[in-house]
C-alpha cells in the first residue's frame, strides 16, 4: 500500500490591502489550497482609501461603505481561491506602524505556525504601505520565533518568506527566483480577480502579466503545458541535499 504523501504546513499571505493577495498571489493560494493545504489570508487594511478607485467614483461615498463592499468582495475572492481571510481595518494610506498592529501580526503567525509566507517586497517606492508590510511581517516572524515570547503559544519555526510581484517591479528591485505554475487554478484566480470591481481596470493586466510569467516558466525548464505562473522572491535561502 502506498505511503500517503504528507500534506504540507499552511500558507499565511499578509496583504496590506484587500485585494493585494488576489492580484499577487491567487494562483499560488488557490494552488495550495487545492491541495488540501490550509490558506489563510490576514488583510492589513481595507485598501478604502488608496486602492478602491471605483469605488470612490460613485456618488455620495463614504469610507465605511468603502469598507464593507471591500470586506464583502476580498472574503468571496479568498472563498474562490480556497482560502480563510482576516481583516486588522488599521487604516491605509498610509499604514501606521503601531505596537498593537506588530502584535496582532505576531499572535496570528504564532496561532497559525504557517509552513510559508507570502508578502509584499522589501522596497517599493510606490507604495510605503506594501513595503511596511513587508518590514512587519519580517518583525513579526522573528518575534513568533523567539522562545521567551508569549508563554502561551508555541514558537514558530523557520517559515520561508515569498515576496509577491509588485506592480512595478523593476522600481522595486524584485527579481524572480521562483516561477510558480498556476496553469491549474488560473480560472479561480480569474474569478477571483473578477470579484474585485472596485480595481476591475487591474483584470486584463494581472491575466497578461500570468501569461508572460507562464512563458518565462517554460524557457526556465519548466513544462510545456505551463500557461500561467506567478513569481516570487524568496527572502531566505532554501535547504537541500542535491545540486540542483
Ligand atoms: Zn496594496
């Protein structure tokens, strides 16, 4: 009787705003969790002031309608993708770095111990939020892994941190080393983007960007069937017993 292949630990993808985790790294979520891994999406902000155009088009807006429309579309985009969703609503544009956000971080990597992480780059000149992100969830991982934190949670281990595409990545010095094929989930990641109307300009640039990814995966050795892909940056260096 075969073994049965043990499932991996989960995925946390940190978002500063609520749709960041769709156009960025649907593929990669609802290709975890179409594996039976558990995907779970922590949404910093609403994205209510700064990344909801559509929105703020429309007569007599307000911000708190901003934000339950942004809720209501970011939790049916992560229920297409196979994912669990959680919103902090500290604020955007910009994201304030607060003991209490640190800390709210903090406790959801302890209580999720995720095997990976996914997050916005280091450097984005465009959009301090996404690089606070960035520098929070890296803070708040180091203090997950500290043995005198919290006594009662369990320290983490040592999760990767992927760093998703930015949307303009050679102002942000991203540079792939991780060409991920989403040809099999590409339909979620479409509809899930398609949810997302207060962005609904971002569609067809996030369906060519998955299509020149896809290429780039084939020439980099991958399959030929390869469509889509996503890429990502690793943080820290992968551990293994081959030369490959
Ligand atoms: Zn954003």
């Amino acid at each position: 009787m075969a073994t049965p292949t043990a499932v991996p630990g989960p995925v946390l993808a940190v978002s500063a705003h609520a749709a960041d985790f769709v156009w960025r790294a649907g593929g990669a979520l609802a290709l975890s969790a179409s594996r039976g891994r558990q995907v779970h999406v922590l949404c910093l902000t609403f994205g209510e002031k700064g990344e909801s155009q559509g929105l703020w088009r429309q007569p007599e807006m307000t911000l708190d309608r901003v934000k339950e429309v942004r809720r209501e579309e970011a939790s049916r985009a992560a229920k297409v993708l196979g994912a669990d969703v959680e919103f902090l609503d500290v604020g955007d544009y910009p994201l304030r770095p607060t003991d209490a956000l640190y800390d709210s971080v903090t406790a959801t990597i302890r209580r999720l111990n995720p095997a990976v992480i996914l997050t916005h780059p280091r450097v984005d000149p465009y959009n301090f939020d996404h690089a606070l992100t960035h520098e929070i969830v890296l803070r708040a991982r180091m203090v997950a892994q500290a043995a005198g934190h919290d006594p009662t949670s369990r320290p983490i281990g040592a999760p990767q941190v992927l760093q998703f595409e930015p949307h303009q990545p050679e102002q942000c010095g991203f540079v792939p080393n991780l060409l991920l094929d989403i040809t099999a989930v590409f339909d979620r990641k479409a509809e899930a983007m398609r949810i997302m109307g207060a962005q609904s300009h971002l569609v067809a640039y996030y369906t060519d960007l998955a299509t020149r990814r896809g290429v780039q995966a084939v020439r980099n050795g991958g399959s030929r069937s390869i469509t889509h892909a996503e890429a990502f940056q690793r943080v820290f260096p992968t551990v293994g017993g081959e030369l490959r």
